[in-house]
C-alpha cells in the first residue's frame, strides 16, 4: 500500500529532529554568508565571463542546502538569491525570475510535461485507463517487483526522444503496474531516470546528434560541417561508455542480479517495499499528490484499454511518425518535424474525447484534468526557479569558470576522463546537459585536437563529453529531468537523488577507467 505526503505539521517536526539544531545552524550560516555578500555585492571582479570562485557558489548554495535540508523549493530561491548577490543584481525578480519563467522553453515544460502530463494522469484517475493497463501488462509480462522493473527499463527504451519525454511516458505508463507489485518509488526513480538521457545517447533518433552536430561543426578540421558533427555522433556511440554502462547497470539492478546494490538507502528502499508494502519511506514527500493517484472511477464508468492505449497511441503517433517520415524518407536530417509539444497536447484530448464518447459525463472528464494539474503544482515551482538558477549560473559564467579553473591540469592520457569529470561538475552544478554542451564541446575539440589529432582520440573524448554531462544531469537535484523522474513516479525528490547516486557513480566510474585505459594506447 502507498504511503501518502505527509501533512505541513508532520514536515514541520521532521525538519527539527533528530538533527534540528545542526541543520537550522547551518542554514543560519548560510543566510550570514549572503548576508555578508549582499556587502560586496557588484564588488567581485568580472574576468572572461565569469567572476572568479564567486561564479561556483549560486549552484553550490543551492546543491549543498538541497543535500543537507531535503528541502529543494526553498535551496533553489537561497541559490537563485546568492546569484543576483553575485552579479550585483539585487533585484533578483527583475532580472532572473521574470525572463527565466518567462522564455519559450519554461513555457513548452509548464504546457507539456506539467499540464498536459498532468492532466492526462488525473483524466486516467477517472477513466481507470492505467490501471486497466497495468492489470493487463501483468498479465502478459509482470509477474512480480523485478518483472515490473524490467517493464519499466524496456519502456524506457521504447519512450527514448530524449531525457524528459522519456521520463514522464516512462513513469506515467509503469507507476501502476509497479505499485501493485510492491517496487518502491526509490527504485522506481531511478529506472525512470537512468533509462532516459543514456538512453537517448544511445538510440539517437531525436534531436540530440543534431544539436550536438551544430556545437561542434567548425571546431576542428576531423568536423568542419554539422554533418560531419551529426555522423561523428553516431560513429561514437560504441565509446558513450557512461551511457552503456548505465542502461546495463539498470537491468542489472530490474532483475536483481547486481553483486551488491551501491548505497544503502537504496537497499533499505527495496526491503522496506518488499517487506511491509510501503512505497516511500516514512516522512517522505512524493512531488506527485494524491490527486495524480487516487481513483476516482465513476460508479457508470466501464474502464478499457483504449482509455489508455488511445491517448498514449496519439501521442507516440505524432511525435514518432511525422519525425521519421521527414528524417528517413524526405530528407531532412537538419531540420525533421518533431512535434513534441503538440502531440501531448492532443494526447490529453484524445483521452478526454474517448471518455466522454464512453459516456462520461463532461464535468467528471474537466474534474479530473484539473486535479491531474493540480497535483503537479510543487514540480512547477521546482521547475521555475531550477529554470531560473540556470539562468544565474549563465549569468555569473559558472561553467566558464569551471573550464577555466581545470583547463591547465588536463594531460593526454587522462584527457577523455577528464573531460567526462569537467562535465560531471558543470552539469551537477547547473542542472542541464544541453547547457553543458554549449560551453565544452567548443573548447573540448580544439584541445583534444591540439594533444591529439587523431581520430579514435577524438573520438574518446567526443564520447566523454556527451556521456559526462547525462551523468552530471542524472545525479544533480536541479536537473529536469531528476526532477520530472520524481514527478513521474511519485518520489520525494531528494530520496530520488540520494538513492540514485552511488549507482550513476558506479557507471561513471567504470566509464573513466575504460576511458583511462583506451586513452593510454591511443596516445
């Protein structure tokens, strides 16, 4: 049985004890910290875009409270707060929060991933189409927790167009079927998680070579045209090692077969699950709210498998098919039509559509999109200001700073891992890959180049890169897609993060010693 969010008096007296007083110390501190930088505020010196070891602490703020509290909405405003200190932009709503919320890409993740997810998930806590499902998938595949693990890591596979997409069809489609047999969402999580960005590195048919063909086209002379850049994607997938290890890892860890289970929260996550039936852990507070879990079939209401297969076909359909069509058959690798935005949109109607033609009367249709949205507020607002503290890092150059800092220790052999740990760094500490990207891949080419000049070491740390990022982003609290795994499943953020962790540590680890190793004979 599902435990459910505990209440604001029962947060309250878990944030005081056992550890209370240390942690309202440290958070005293903190706030004297800003304080004193208020004082210095517009005072550090702008160098080459960043300020110094000043750009490190917005996301260090943010990251470090977020560990130490497991209270994110609240890590993430101190984070944004210390970064207009920083910048000698005091007036953080001005300069940050408005133009953050404000852009077209918040606005495609508050109509897509929140509203429509959202609503779409309460519409099947009225038509009863999930569970439908998951009682039917049951039947055919999952026949306990680990069954229903490895459901969820071949979903992952499935739903691979990229990191976020992956994470809310993936949670939205095995939540069910997991709950009833007994996986905690600890678990959960982290197949939804680790089965979206590796995945979507290692089954490119997505935007993904084409955005990263740009940023490196022109760099060196092996990729002179985002063809090129696009084709030497491909031709690296074999040496995304941190991807690799990643997906195998996972159905390892769906089958149970690992030799041990890295973490032991993670491992107390399971017994907890298996032994007594609770899906969270006492005190936790799940993202998802009981309007996104609690059914509410209407008494006239016969649920069927088109309640869930007709929305979840429409959305597949448009965002599959017309990218494919213009991809493969007409051509046009720069620019295909993916229609991301629009096929949530209609998969949400088209659910409401199938109900109501069911016989579902017009306000129970209405009544559950609302509370489907209304159960996803809080990942909006984490949402908001982790948008948001991307821009503070963008603006006091956090990962400029970074580049900069390690540049000069960087040597040959150890290049490609690195690389793979300048990434780990730049994207745990702004909560994007993409992001990550833009800012090494110009400067990771030319040095590889400049080492070597040949084409499997190129071809290591052009890996490196796109695998070190998607670990970074896995492992960061403020990462979206960290974030929408959560909401996806029903999981406190922060347990997500924590039981997470040594297993993407594991991958990353590996990763760095095959790059270590293949480096030493390529150079």
């Amino acid at each position: 049985m599902e435990s459910s969010p505990t209440t604001s008096a029962e947060s309250a007296s878990a944030s005081t004890t056992p550890h209370g007083s240390p942690r309202w110390i440290f958070i005293g501190v903190a706030l004297l910290l800003i304080a004193g930088a208020v004082g210095l505020s517009g005072r550090a010196p702008e160098v080459n875009g960043h300020f110094g070891i000043w750009s490190l602490l917005p996301p260090l703020v943010a990251i470090v409270l977020a560990f130490y509290t497991r209270e994110v909405v609240s890590a993430l405003f101190l984070g944004v707060a210390v970064g207009g200190v920083v910048a000698g932009e005091l007036n953080i709503v001005q300069e940050f929060l408005i133009p953050a919320i404000g852009t077209q890409d918040f606005a495609l993740i508050l109509l897509v991933y929140l509203w429509a997810l959202g609503g779409l998930i309460g519409l099947w806590t009225r038509t009863g189409g999930a569970l439908r499902f998951a009682r039917w998938a049951s039947g055919l595949i999952v026949r306990g927790p680990r069954s229903a693990k490895f459901f969820a890591w071949i979903m992952g596979l499935v739903f691979h167009q990229g990191g976020t997409v992956s994470t809310v069809l993936t949670g939205a489609t095995v939540r069910p079927i997991s709950d009833e047999h007994n996986v905690s969402h600890e678990e959960l999580s982290y197949m939804v998680d680790s089965t979206a960005s590796p995945a979507a590195t290692l089954i490119p048919f997505n935007v993904w070579p084409i955005y990263v063909g740009g940023l490196v086209a022109g760099t060196i002379p092996l990729l002179e045209t985002s063809q090129q850049g696009i084709a030497f994607f491909f031709s690296s997938l074999p040496y995304n090692f941190y991807a690799i290890f990643a997906v195998i890892i996972t159905l390892l860890f769906a089958w149970e077969k690992l030799p041990f289970v890295p973490g032991k929260q993670m491992r107390a996550a399971m017994d907890r699950a298996r032994s007594t039936g609770k899906l969270d852990r006492e005190g936790a507070n799940p993202l998802a709210a009981k309007d996104l879990t609690e059914m509410k079939v209407p008494e006239t209401y016969r649920p069927g498998l088109t309640d869930f297969f007709g929305p979840i076909g429409v959305l597949l359909g448009v965002a599959i098919i017309p990218y494919m069509v213009t991809y493969f058959y007409l051509g046009r690798t720069d620019d295909p039509m993916l229609l991301i935005a629009e096929a949530f949109v209609l998969a949400a109607l088209v659910g409401m559509i199938i109900a109501l033609a069911k016989g579902m009367e017009l306000q129970d249709a209405i009544d559950g999109f609302v509370d489907g949205c209304r159960g996803v507020t809080i990942g909006a607002i984490i949402l908001a200001l982790a948008v948001t503290l991307k821009e503070v890092a963008d603006a006091v150059g956090t990962a400029d700073y970074v580049v900069a800092a390690l540049g000069d220790v960087l040597l040959p052999a150890t290049l490609p891992a690195l690389l793979m740990g300048l990434c780990l760094l730049i994207a745990f500490s702004t909560g994007t890959s993409w992001g990550t990207y833009a800012v090494v891949f110009p400067v990771a080419m030319p040095l590889a180049w400049a080492v070597a000049p040949e084409p499997f070491f190129i071809t290591l740390c052009f890996a490196a890169v796109v695998g070190g990022s998607v670990f970074g982003d896995q492992c960061s609290p403020i990462s979206d897609t960290t974030i929408l795994s959560s909401l996806a499943t029903g999981t406190d953020l922060m347990d997500h993060v924590y039981t997470q962790f040594p297993l993407a540590i594991l991958a990353g680890g590996l990763a760095a010693a095959l790059y270590t190793v293949l480096a030493v004979f390529a150079v």
